[in-house]
C-alpha cells in the first residue's frame, strides 16, 4: 500500500510540473505583482457581479491612509461603513490578534474557552446589559434580533402563534438576508427574491405620529420597533431632535421592544458609543457590528437583559457545536481585537 501510495504522488508530482503547476521539489518564483487593471478585470470575470465597486483598489493600510498596488497614496473616508472606525492595521489590533493566533483560533460551542466569557462580561459591562449572544455578521445579529423579539412576544407579551409583527422604518438597511430584506422599501434589495417573509409593518423614518398610529391599530401584534438612529444607507438621515426619546416612550407604552440598529452607528462613530446616546435613551435590545471586530474579524452582538435574552433556550437558535449559530463568533480572535483597542 504504501509503495502504491509512493508511486501515485510521484505521477501526481510529474504531471504537475509538466502543467507548469508547483510542487515541493520545485517551488515556482513569487509571481509578479497585478496591477490595478488587472485585478479590477479579474474580479470582474471571476466574482459575483453584487457590487460595483468604485475603481480603486486596496493594496496596504495604515490607519487613515491606503496604497494602491501602483503606490499611489489615499485617504480612506469611507472606513468600511465603520468597520475600521479604529483605522486600518491599528497596531494594538495586530498584536493581540497575533498573540492569540499563537495559542488558539477556534473553539466549538461543544465547549468552553478562556476568551469568550471575558469578551461577554466586558461587553455587557461597557454597554450596561445583562447579557449578550454573539453572531459573526451585522445582518445575523437583526435576524437574532428579529427571532427574539419575536420569542418574547409570543412567551411574554402572549401574542397569539404565528401572528407577531415587527416595524421597520422605510429607507432602512439592515443586511442584506431573505429576512431581513423583507423589511426594504428598495426594489433592487427584493425585486425577483420573493416570496418575502411576512409580519412585517412599515413606517417613515421620524415620523412619530405614524408610528403612534400603528401602534394603536396593531400594538397587540407588535413585538418590535427595529430602527437606526441615524438612517445610513438612505443618505445619512438623522431624526427630528427629541424622536428617539418618543420612540423610547411610545414602545414602554405599548409594551413594544425597542431595537436599535447600531451596527454603523455604534461604538464612537457618531462621538458616543451609541448614537442613543446622545438623547440618553436606553433601548431594549442593542444590535453591534462592523467596528466591534476592530477591522480584522466579522464579529457582531445582540445585547439585552436577561428577560429578553433568556426567551430563547439551547437548540432553538443555531447548531450545537456552534456559539447559537456559527461557528466564527466563538472564534477567540474576534473576542480578543476590541478590548485591546478600547483599552
């Protein structure tokens, strides 16, 4: 068997060199780096064509400042929808990224590991929830907002089965999933993706007396209000002055959840860590992305209290083996980045 074996990767070895392919007892040179064009063009025969990117290319990073691969020398505004609010290859990051990379890069939900508590319980404490749930992107943490919100109506708000509904405003942007699209006013973001999920109402955006309204007419129903305080994808819209402290009124009175989107918004983008802040308003559920992985992982959190947070039990959301639903946001990098910035 094992002279079998010897024989087959011996041919396997030949018939690569022949195609001009790599091997260990022949390591090609280092390529040539692309230009540009290049890799623009390449992108373009190889990717799915779901963005259309401005026609510059990403090369190396140092805080505000990018290089493309020809050299040229930029300033990065737009820090990936605050993915890298903290700037690009922040030097804190890198390291405690490296030092954890050293000792261990993934751990299952199968068992406990020696970063995720800590990342937990800091979190919480920054924020003042009593707990959170992890997910690796933005738009799974509204789903898991979404699926909460939806538990606790029906265990704590006795919504009759299968009858909870959830308001969203118009102009929001919340992911890019089948559920979550199915909030979207956009044509482009649902055209040709139906059928839709149902149990969803829509508002406009810092319309207060609209949202009183359909919380009258279906309050009963409504397990939330899913909102940005500040509209990002609409054009950076910001509510009327004292909107977010109505909202925060009209949900307590109704017995609504109010869930705030913050995923661009948060951790310092607007010069708050929430952008609730600054009407010092506290929701009921809190969705975090983007800036949370520090730039260097996809890290998002849903945080809430325990009356809340407790509705969903074991199984009911994502694998076994996984933290709820997948396996990255156990991933000990993506609990280490954050804490080494904000400290």
């Amino acid at each position: 068997m094992a002279a079998a074996i010897s024989r087959r990767g011996a041919a396997l070895s030949l018939a690569l060199a022949r195609r001009g392919m790599c091997s260990a007892s022949a390591p090609r040179a280092a390529a040539p780096a692309l230009s540009s064009e290049e890799l623009i063009r390449m992108e373009q025969d190889c990717s799915a064509h779901n963005y259309h990117p401005i026609p510059m290319v990403f090369s190396k990073g140092e805080g505000s400042h990018i290089l493309d691969p020809e050299g040229n020398k930029y300033i990065d505004f737009l820090s990936a929808y605050s993915a890298v609010n903290q700037g690009h290859c922040h030097p804190k990051v890198l390291r405690a990224l490296i030092e954890q990379a050293e000792r261990l890069t993934l751990s299952s939900r199968a068992f406990y590991n020696d970063k995720f508590p800590v990342f937990a319980e800091y979190l919480t404490s920054m924020f003042g929830y009593d707990m959170m749930l992890p997910m690796n992107t933005g738009a799974e943490g509204v789903e898991t907002a979404i699926k909460l919100a939806r538990k606790w109506g029906y265990e704590k708000k006795n919504i009759p089965k299968n009858e909870a509904l959830i308001v969203s405003c118009c102009g929001c942007f919340h992911g890019r999933t089948l559920g979550v699209i199915s909030m979207s006013c956009d044509n482009d973001a649902t055209r040709g993706f139906g059928p839709l999920v149902p149990g969803h109402l829509k508002v406009d955006f810092g319309d207060i007396n609209g949202l009183e309204k359909i919380f009258k007419e279906h309050g009963d129903r409504i397990c939330g209000f899913l909102f940005e305080p500040i509209q990002g994808e609409a054009g950076v819209v910001l509510p009327p002055d004292g909107y977010l402290k109505s909202v925060r009124d009209l949900c307590s009175r109704h017995n609504i959840l109010m869930i705030d989107d913050e995923i661009q918004t948060g951790i310092a983008r607007t010069g708050k860590m929430l952008a609730c802040d600054w009407e010092d308003v506290r929701p009921d559920m809190v969705i975090l992305g983007k800036a949370l992985g520090a730039g260097v992982v996809p890290v998002s959190a849903v945080l809430a209290d325990k009356d809340i947070m407790l509705c969903i039990k074991p199984g009911e959301h994502g694998r076994n083996v996984h933290i709820l639903s997948s396996s990255f946001r156990h991933h000990t990098e993506g609990c280490t980045p954050f804490p080494a910035v904000r400290n």
